[in-house]
C-alpha cells in the first residue's frame, strides 16, 4: 500500500468509527424515544423503525450510479450531511408525522453512507490488502457501536426528554465530522470517477445481472443476512423469551457477548481467514451457524434446567458473532473484486439493497414464526445456515483464483487489477477495486 493510499485510509477508518460511535448513542433507544418518552405509541415506533428500511430501499438504486459518476466523497458527504439533519429533526419532534418524516431522512442519509464507504475503502486499498481493510472496518463499527451504546445509556433518562436530545445531538455532530472528513480525503489513482460516465448511461444494471457470479454472490449475501442479522431483533428475542424463558437482561448478555466476541476475535480470526479460499470460509461459516441454531434449539425445545438453556441460548450469540467476524473481510472486499472498473459503487449499492431487503423480509418472517412456532423456526433457519455452506462453494466455482484468494495477488506492485475469467467468456477489466 502507498502512502497516499494509507493517508487515506487512516482517514476513511477513523470517520467510520466516528459516525459509528454517533449510531450506538441513539440505536438502542429509538424505540423507547418514539414509544415512551415522545408517547406516540408502540404503533408508530413501530412505523418509523420500518421508515429506515423504507427509505433505503427507495434510496439505494440510485446510490451506485450517483458514487461512480460524482465519486465516494462527495456522495458521502452529502449522505453525512442528510443523515445530521435528520438526526437532529428526529430530537426536537413531537408529532407522529415529524418523527417519521426525521426518521425517513435518516434512515435515507445512512443507507447511503454504507456503499459510499465501501467504495471509499476498495479505491484507498488493493486486492490484497482489501481483506484487512474491510475487517479494520467491520472492528471499528462494533467498536463505536458498542462504545456509544454504553455511554448512551449512561446519559439517557425516560423522565428527561432533554437527554434524548443530547443524545440524537452527539449523533448528529459525528455525521458532520464524517462529512468534514470525507471531503478532505484525497482518493489515490481513482481512474473509475473519471472513466465511468459514459459507460452509467445505459446498460449498467443489466451488466450488474449479467455477471453471474455477482448473482450468486447477492442471493448468498441475501440469505446470509436473512438468517442471521435479520433474526437478531425481533425473531430470536420473541424464541429465546417464549421458548426458553430468557430474560431482557440475559438478552442484553447475549447481545453484549456477540460484540465483545467479534471485537476480540476480529484480528485472530482475520490472521486464518486471509490466507484460506473465501468461498471456503463463507461455507465455514454456514456450518458454524448451524451448529448456533442447533444450540438455540437446544435452549428452548431441550429439558435441561434454566442455566443450561441460558448458557446453551448465549452461545448462539457468540457463535453468530464468530461467524460475523470471518464474514466481515470476506464477503464485503469480494463485491469489489467482482467489480469492473468504472461501477464499484454500483456493485457496492446492488450489495446494499440486497442486504436491507433481508433486514426487511428477516424480522417480518422470523418474528412470528419464533414466538409461536418453535420447532419449525429452528428447523428453517438450520436449514438456511447450511444452504449459505452450499451456495458458497457454488460460488467458489464462479471466482478467479485471485478474487477467491486475495494473496495470490500480493507482489503485483502498485497495481490493482483483478484479471476475471467466466467459463465461456474471456475478459480481463481493470477493477482497481
């Protein structure tokens, strides 16, 4: 890596940490804020934690063409700034329509940010450094999130609607530091900001549909949200409290375990994960979730006592979190290697959506099943968790050794073209991605 490259990086990494750590202020207590504190109902908070997922579905498609044709930093910019405006709206509202009007610009603003971002990190990184960024990256999120969150609560009181305006106010200070962060970065050789704009016109997301190993990779990448991330809010929680009698508290353990799993393990596991076959580690990772559902089903279908079943519950967690950990410099830097040169953004941003659809169809999906029917809930995501094992070696057959394995492309120098090879097709693009 240069040292433009590193400047950049440095730069891009410590805003990303920052903005996280403005995200864990406000997160965990959006729901109690809307429902209790500005007393709208459990209704509308209900409306406006699906106005985030609304308005990036409706935003994303639009992302990648913005990213490749303007560049990574203004658009994050703008996003940052988007984002400090709803965030600040979200503080002072008191209707129902001005919370979810607030929470719509937000959830715009974020969304934005996420392939803004990516972009940012693949055009500062190589393909063999790429691994480490992405994890540095993912370290640093749970890190300020995390962070955030406790320090958060440690302002916030129900009785005091003021402490809730700090909070959305820290939260709002941190996307404008982002911003000011973001258009201070200088992209090393970012050929694709200036080379994309003929190619955006037409045809651009039908090549997207065309690259099929980029298919492959968005429905892995959809059931691997679906059945993990997508279940952490509404469909394990209603499991582990109707199944296996678990706690809020003990909830609040489990979730804290799966953080402090991946911020400890990160950089151990990352040491394994990069010089091992991606597709291998992603159907790995498959297996891993399996045997957490199985212990999940253990805590609430299983007839040992209440400790065990507690225990056997927060295992799932940490399990999950061990899984997360070996995903986060896999799965993100191989949508950039699949990228040809002028649409990193646009790969980044199709990545994007898919994810927020499996947020989306996640909880609607895991939330019932998991209060009511306890068995089955178990059964499909078990399943779910080795169809991610399948789809992944499937994938492997689609990659290039060195989008599979990012290391062979060590000692290529200052460049960072990835030669792609499809079965039946020759083509080799530059994807300084």
């Amino acid at each position: 890596m240069t040292r433009a490259m590193g400047a950049a990086m440095r730069r891009i990494q410590a805003g990303n940490a920052l903005s996280a750590f403005g995200i864990g202020f406000t997160v965990p207590f959006l729901y109690v804020y809307v429902a209790q504190v500005r007393e709208l109902g459990a209704s509308t908070a209900g409306i406006v934690l699906a106005a985030f997922a609304v308005a990036a579905l409706i935003v994303l498609p639009f992302t990648g063409r913005a990213v490749d044709r303007r560049g990574p930093g203004p658009v994050l910019v703008a996003a940052a700034l988007l984002a400090a405006a709803g965030s600040l709206a979200m503080g002072v509202s008191g209707s129902a329509a001005a919370v979810i009007l607030s929470a719509s610009v937000l959830g715009a603003g974020a969304a934005v940010m996420q392939p803004a971002l990516a972009t940012m990190i693949v055009w500062s990184s190589r393909p063999d450094t790429r691994t480490r960024a992405f994890a540095v990256q993912f370290f640093l999120q749970n890190l300020g999130l995390g962070i955030g969150g406790l320090i958060g609560g440690l302002l916030v009181d129900e009785s005091r609607p003021g402490s809730f305006m700090l909070l959305f106010g820290i939260e709002a200070a941190m996307f404008l530091v982002l911003a000011a962060i973001a258009g201070t970065v200088r992209l090393p050789d970012a050929p694709a900001i200036v080379s994309s704009r003929p190619a955006q016109k037409r045809g651009a997301r039908g090549r997207v549909l065309r690259d099929r190993a980029m298919v492959r990779l968005s429905l892995l990448g959809f059931v691997i949200f679906f059945a993990c991330y997508g279940q952490f809010e509404s469909g394990l929680p209603a499991y582990g409290t109707e199944a296996a009698g678990i706690t809020p508290s003990t909830l609040g353990l489990a979730l804290a375990a799966n953080t402090a799993v991946i911020v400890t393990a990160q950089f151990a596991v990352l040491r394994l994960v990069e010089r091992r076959r991606r597709s291998r580690v992603i159907a790995l990772v498959g297996l891993i979730w399996a045997v957490a559902w199985i212990a999940a089903g253990y805590a609430g279908l299983g007839h040992g006592s209440q400790e065990m079943a507690t225990a056997a519950f927060i295992s799932t967690y940490t399990l999950f979190g061990l899984g997360e950990a070996m995903l986060s410099p896999t799965v993100a830097p191989l949508v950039a290697d699949l990228a040809p040169e002028a649409m990193v953004g646009q790969y980044n941003s199709v990545f994007a959506l898919v994810k927020q659809l499996a947020l989306a169809v996640g909880p609607a999906v895991g939330g019932p099943m998991g209060a009511s029917l306890h068995l089955p809930y178990i059964v499909t995501f078990v399943a779910f968790s080795l169809t991610v094992t399948v789809l992944a070696l499937r994938l492997g057959r689609r990659l290039t050794p060195v989008q599979d394995l990012p290391l062979l492309a060590a000692g290529a120098g200052r460049s960072r073209v990835v030669a792609k090879h499809v079965p039946g097709r020759e083509r080799t693009e530059r994807a300084d991605a």
